[in-house]
C-alpha cells in the first residue's frame, strides 16, 4: 500500500489562496523564567533597616502622653507641641520646658506631627513643667469661669425694660434659665 504524506499547511491545497490557508505556529514559546518578583520593587538604594523601625514603634500606648517610668516624674506633668515658635512661646509662657532627659528625647525622635501653612514639617517636642505650676494655672481658669459664670446668673444682673416688671420676674425665680445645680458648681 501507498503512504499518504502527512498533512501540511504549507502547501497550497484544493486551490484554496495562500492567505486563506491555516498558518500556525510551529512550537509554543517557552515560559519565561521565574525570578524574585520582589527584588527590583526597593525604592531605597540601601537597605531599609526594619528591626530597628519596628523596635520604635509604640502601638500599644494606653494613653495618649505615655511616658515611661512616670513614677520617677511624679512632681512633673508633661505636655508635647509643635516645633514651631509660636508654640514655642506659648509654652514658655506657661511656664513649660523642654524636656531634655535622653530616655524621653529618644522617644519622639525622628517623629513628625504634621506640616504647617507653608508646607514645613513639624516635628513633636515633649515639654515638662512642676506640677505646683500647672495647679495654680488650673486654679486661675477656674476662677475666671466660675467669675464668668456668676455674670451671667440673672440674679446678679439689673436689668431695666420699660415694658415688663424685670425686679419680679427675677425674684420670683421663673426665669427659664437655671443657674443653680451641680453642673453650675465649680470648685475653687
């Protein structure tokens, strides 16, 4: 028996034109190598060292001022600003400092709080002052509100209206204001 030749699309067959005649590929291309598809994606021309990062980290502070060992400081109270000099004067008039104990400056080291107007980076500056300082500012604001409260007690005020009797209204205590309770007390 004759052998047929294989089936070739190459040759033109059945008076079919070329451009009609099935054209593929002869072998699949091989898949290209597997590399580390991480290794070029460092935007850093020296490594970045992540232990050390990871190791300033403080994730976990159960409050918002944490300062460590804060029994050592207990006659202190602490404060953190921008390092602006508006801030900064603000501060010294309160009678703050800046605190300059090497275990506290480590810990807002290399920090930023924000940008200011211009587009500057701010950085944090822990700041401390005695607490007798902060008690006796306390105290003061106090007095202006609990001042500032008693002014607007109309029963402290005069109030004089050529169309209704004020004197009566206001001892008779029917005003719709309530100027006595416990959220009108403050302590002095």
């Amino acid at each position: 028996m004759p052998q047929t030749p294989p089936f070739s699309p190459f040759v033109p067959t059945g008076g079919l034109a070329e451009n009609l005649i099935p054209n593929p590929p002869a072998d699949i291309p091989a898949p290209p190598e597997v590399s580390d598809a991480v290794a070029s994606l460092s935007p850093f021309q020296t490594p970045q060292d992540v232990d050390q990062i990871i190791s300033t980290l403080t994730l976990d502070r159960p409050l918002p001022l944490f300062i460590p060992n804060r029994e050592k400081y207990s006659d202190f109270e602490f404060h953190i600003i921008n390092d602006t000099p508006q801030e900064y004067a603000k501060a010294a008039r309160e009678g703050w400092q800046v605190a300059d104990d090497p275990e506290l400056v480590k810990m807002y080291e290399g920090k930023v709080s924000g940008v200011d107007k211009s587009g500057k980076i701010t950085k944090p500056v822990l700041m401390a002052r005695s607490r007798r300082i902060g008690d006796i500012i306390s105290r003061r604001h106090r007095q202006s509100l609990h001042d500032m409260y008693q002014t607007m007690d109309p029963r402290n005020r005069s109030f004089n209206s050529k169309y209704a009797d004020t004197e009566a209204v206001i001892n008779a205590a029917i005003t719709k204001g309530q100027f006595t309770g416990q959220g009108w007390k403050i302590k002095v």
